[in-house]
C-alpha cells in the first residue's frame, strides 16, 4: 500500500470533523500514526503542526525522533538544533540530538549531549544509560559503571543496563565482579536470560 500524502492526511482530519488549520490536531494525528509504526505518515503530520506552529518543542521533538527513525540524521540534528534554540535547558531535546549524534559516530558530541541531558534530569534512566555506554568508548569507565549501577539499582529490571554492566567489567578484567552481576541480573530481572539469547543469535546470524 502506498504511503499517504499530506493531503490523505489532511482528509483524515477532514473527515473527523477537524479543518486542518490547527496544530494540535496534526500533532495528535502524527501520535496516532507513529503508534501504529507508519512512521513516514507520522513524520508529515509532525512537520505540518510544526509549520502551523514553530516554536512547538513537543512537536519538534517528535518530529525529529521520526526523522531519526528514518535514518535522515541531518535533518534530524537540524531539528533538535532548533529546538534547541528555542529552549536550551530541555533534557529531552539534549537526549535526543545525543542518540542522533551517537549514530553517527559522533561520540564526543554524542557525550557532551547527553551528559547536558543528565545535568538537566538526574534521574532520567535513559540518559543515563545512553551516556554510560558512550563514555564506554572513550574508555571511561569508571564513569560509566557509576551510571549503570546507578540505573539497575533504581529500576532492577534494566536489562540493557545490566548487560552494559556486565560487559564492562569483562572489559576491565574484573571476571568475578561479573559474573556476579550476572547472577545478579538473573536474579533481579526475569528475563535477562532470554534478552541475552536473543543478542547472541542476532550476532551470530549476522555473521
């Protein structure tokens, strides 16, 4: 089936009583089409609310998050750039622009971005691990085993932050420490196990 235009989407609208005209209605649109991972529809009704409404920060986050999704990473950045000049101090616009960053190889940008994201919400888990795993990179890993711990104490079930972990201290040599996360993780979060199968079979197919 073919994708829909912005004027299939704007007879949607039409056809539930909405005249198209307002940014809430497109943005409410562009949330209901990502739900249902029509992520190229999802983008044109967020970019439409943006155009009836550019200082909209909720939907320039959006917008941008379906461009990341499409792989168009620059306009992505463009995006949370603006946004960001809109409202530099928004965590989830830094958090953002970090994982676009991060995509592409980026990595000290990708950490100067999230690390701002962490500075603006301290108890976000995925700013947490995000950064964690790109300090990893640069071989900070004492930082990096801070934040992860950090993460699966306050929310056990963190899987990815658990294996994170664990493959940290593998790194760093430390195999007893390990392999007691693991049994930790085991323990804690039900389906660590198979979370970790599934990595390994992927790996092993796309080899």
């Amino acid at each position: 089936m073919s994708k829909m235009t912005k004027e299939h989407l704007e007879s949607m609208l039409k056809k539930e009583g909405k005249d198209g005209e307002s940014a809430t209605d497109w943005f409410e649109l562009g949330g209901n089409l990502l739900e249902s991972d029509k992520i190229t529809e999802a983008s044109i009704a967020f970019r439409t609310s943006i155009e009836i409404d550019p200082q909209s920060l909720t939907a320039m986050r959006d917008y941008g998050a379906t461009l990341y999704l499409l792989n168009r990473l620059e306009e992505a950045e463009d995006v949370f750039r603006r946004a960001l000049a809109t409202e530099e101090d928004n965590p989830d616009i830094w958090y953002n622009l970090g994982c676009v960053l991060n995509l592409q190889d980026r990595f000290e940008e990708a950490i100067t971005a999230f690390r701002r994201a962490h500075e603006l919400d301290t108890d976000d888990i995925d700013i947490k691990t995000n950064l964690g795993v790109v300090l990893v990179e640069f071989d900070k890993l004492e930082e990096a085993e801070s934040l992860f711990r950090e993460v699966v104490e306050a929310d056990p079930e963190q899987v990815v932050a658990w294996l994170n972990l664990i493959q940290l201290l593998y790194r760093a040599g430390r195999d007893d420490e390990a392999e007691k996360c693991y049994e930790q993780a085991l323990e804690k979060t039900p389906n660590f196990q198979e979370f970790v199968d599934y990595i390994d079979d992927n790996i092993d197919t796309e080899e």
